[in-house]
C-alpha cells in the first residue's frame, strides 16, 4: 500500500520531467535518519557516505540492468558516483 502511494506521488512527478530525468526506480526504507542514528549530521545534513556504506547493495540493485547480470556499482553506471546519486535528494 505504502510503495503504491510513492509510485503514484513519482508517477505524477514524472509528468513534468523529461525521460532521463525521470525516476525509474525506488526503494523504500523502514529506518529513520537522523543525527542520532549516523545518516545525518546535527545540522540535519545527509551523509553521503554513511548511506552509501549501509545501502551499498540496495543502491547498486537499483542502478543494476537487471536480475541475471552481475550488479553494476553505481559510480561506473552514475556519472559522479554515490555523490552524483544523492547530491539531488530533496530536504526534508
């Protein structure tokens, strides 16, 4: 119920963007960030390696071209890497 409401919510983001800016893929987490747990510093900025570190697989699932290949890292699919990824997450 929770991933077809973001599906949807990303489906009509989708609308005004073009192709390649389109957001094709999406996991969800169940864990909080904050300060407290190392995902974000005290002034509530992200830390893109922290992330990095603890979603590594989950990342590279998504930037992966498929089940039966061999999964890609991001930063040979992603032109800036891990920073070029999440440089672009909106605030919260």
């Amino acid at each position: 119920m929770v991933k077809e409401r973001y599906g949807l919510e990303i489906k009509e983001i989708n609308r005004s963007l073009r192709d390649h800016e389109q957001v094709k893929r999406f996991r969800l987490v169940t864990e909080e960030w904050s300060p407290q747990s190392g995902e974000l510093s005290p002034t509530l900025k992200l830390r893109r390696d922290v992330v990095h570190a603890r979603y590594r697989i989950m990342i590279d699932g998504i930037y992966s071209n498929g089940a039966d290949r061999e999964f890609t890292t991001p930063s040979k699919t992603v032109k800036g890497g891990i920073n070029g990824i999440l440089k672009n997450l909106p605030g919260f």
